[in-house]
C-alpha cells in the first residue's frame, strides 16, 4: 500500500516576504481506498422449482475483539551501549527527568553542533529525542531537505521525508514559545503526528512559521555548522549536496 505524500509548501526570502502557512509540513498519511466491484451471481436450479419457506430464528452475538497495545521498547541505558534501532512497536515510556538538563551533540559530516533541550517545558517531546538518539536512530540520517534562509530538516530513516519511527505523540505547544533562528522543533504532517522528523530554523523565512510545530531544544553552539549545512540547500528543498548526521550524543542522566 503506497503512501501518498502531502504536499510540501516552502517558503522563500526574508523578513517581509510572503511566507506560506504551514510549510514544515512532511507528508500526509491518507488512508488508501481499496476498490471492491461487488458481483451478484444468479444460480438457476432445474430441481429448485419448489419454494420452500423455512422460517428459522437467527440468533447474532457481538463479539467483542480486543487488540493489546503494542509495547514500547524499554529506556536505553543513558551510556549509549543500546544496539541501533530504526523501527519501534510504540511510543516510548517516560525516560527522562524533566526537572533535569539535557543536551545533544549533533556530529555531522561538516562539524558539530550542541542542541540545549527544553526538557522542562517539553518533556515528552525532548523524551522522545533522546529515546530515540540513545537507541542511535539518527545515526547516518541525512539531512534530506534544506531551504537557505529557512530550515534544516532531518530525521526521517528513508532519506525521503516519508519515514517515521514506527509511531506517533501529540504535540506540546505551552503558550509563549516562539520560532528564533536556532530553535529546534518537530516536523509534522498535521496535529499530533509526531515522530522523528525534526527541523532547525536557519533564517528569518523559518521565524514567521505559525506556533504548530513542538519546539524543543535551542542550537546553543554550532550554528554555523547548521549554516554550513544550509548553505548546501535549495528554494525546493532539495540539498545540492547532502550532508547527515554521524551521531547524536546525549548528555544527561
């Protein structure tokens, strides 16, 4: 079954531009509509030329299925000797301490860059991040689309802006939070679908964004290997060279 992809809106220039709504959007998961022709066949008995009418009590009894929920894998150890995982069975358990600080180093293959993780604001949002870069998710993911003056988006294990983690959470949107060039945030396909995807806002186009994508961490050192990164981008998105992660290293208990 193929999944159709929603279209992807970009926006382009700076402060002032005429920015398109909603353009973090990944791809939109449609249910597929199977098309079933119903053929009626008539069966014509020679010895069937006498109706008989049997009046017989039916009796129909709901029966109740009942599908467990999936179980999540469990909290990586926090020293990173979890194997790689790519594909998960459910959303993860609550691993982190949102009373503590979290950070990220991105290793990518032009530098690195620290992500300072709003665990306190967003917890199940930075659990979810560092779920994942505990498991080494992310490693070898490429940065598949890149907009100059705009966002860095990676995280999604196909290259293609299609793929997932195998689930999806709700988003945290506490009032007050907004888009500044650094921040970290989720991409999304519309309200709660949450998964892996996540974008960096690289210049003044990606400030303007409507507040509908969690944010949750700031790029607190490297950002110009972010820029870097950007600058290998295109107005479609496409990267003219493409660069990925080599690792995420979380810091934190």
């Amino acid at each position: 079954m193929k999944k159709k992809n929603r279209v992807k809106k970009s926006i382009y220039g700076a402060v002032g531009a005429v920015l398109v709504v909603g353009a973090i959007y990944l791809v939109s998961r449609p249910a597929s509509t199977k098309s079933s022709t119903a053929s009626a066949t008539s069966t014509t008995s020679a010895a069937a030329a006498a109706t008989t009418t049997t009046a017989a009590a039916t009796t129909t009894t709901a029966a109740t299925t009942t599908t467990a929920a999936a179980t999540p894998l469990p909290c990586p150890p926090a020293t990173g000797s979890a194997t790689r995982v790519t594909k998960f069975p459910a959303a993860p358990p609550m691993c982190i301490n949102p009373s503590a600080s979290y950070s990220a180093t991105v290793t990518t293959d032009v530098g690195t860059f620290t992500i300072a993780l709003n665990a306190s604001i967003e917890p199940k949002t930075v659990n979810n991040f560092v779920y994942l870069a505990r498991y080494h998710y992310f490693d070898g993911i490429i940065f598949h689309r890149v907009i100059p003056g705009f966002v860095v988006q990676g995280g999604d294990p196909t290259g293609t802006g299609t793929g997932g983690p195998g689930y999806e959470f709700a988003d945290e949107l506490p009032p007050g939070q907004s888009y500044k060039i650094g921040t970290v945030a989720m991409a999304n396909a519309g309200p709660n679908t949450n998964g892996s995807q996540f974008f960096i806002v690289v210049g003044p186009a990606g400030t303007s964004l409507p507040y509908q994508y969690s944010i949750f961490g700031t790029v607190s050192s490297g950002m110009n290997v972010v820029q870097k990164i950007a600058a290998d981008g295109s107005a479609s998105g496409t990267p003219t060279v493409v660069h990925k992660m080599i690792s995420v290293t979380i810091t934190g208990p």
